[in-house]
C-alpha cells in the first residue's frame, strides 16, 4: 500500500533567516513526491503556531488571548484577593 500526499490537505513551510527572507517571497508552492504543495505564510501543528523565522508572535498572542489563559489570569487575581481576605484580616 503507498501513501500519497494530498495538496488539499497539505501546506508546506519553509523556515529561513531573515537574511534569506527575500528569496522566499518569490516561491508559492514546493513540489514534493510529485505534488505541488502551497507554500504556507505560518501554519498550526500540534497546536503551535508557526511561521518562517520561528519568532512564535502569532503563537504568543493566541495563547494570551484564549478563553484558558483569561480565566487563568481571573482565577489568580481571585485566588489572590482570597488569600488577603481571609488569611491576613
């Protein structure tokens, strides 16, 4: 049995130095087995958001802003608050 890749649901990405930057600009696709592959701005694998230059700004922001880390961030403003109340009055 042999596996193919499917360009649907596939993208590709191409991590470069800024220096390098500008040569990727100029591609769209790779071709990989025999399949033209998009080549993606920034992609999500496992949950983590990529991109070219690994600066994870897009991942930074996205996991800042999740409902998970709002009510973190409620939670310990509350927890906080709590422990002052009720163990130091």
């Amino acid at each position: 049995m042999m596996m193919t890749l499917n360009p649907d649901k596939s993208d590709s990405l191409l991590f470069v130095t800024s220096q390098h930057e500008q040569f990727v600009h100029v591609l769209d696709s790779v071709n990989v087995a025999n399949t033209v592959v998009p080549l993606a701005k920034q992609l999500k694998s496992l949950g983590v958001v990529l991109n070219a230059n690994l600066t994870f700004n897009q991942h930074t922001q996205l996991v800042y802003q999740s409902p998970v880390s709002i009510m973190s961030e409620r939670f310990a403003k509350f927890a906080i608050h709590w422990i002052k109340t009720q163990c130091f009055s």
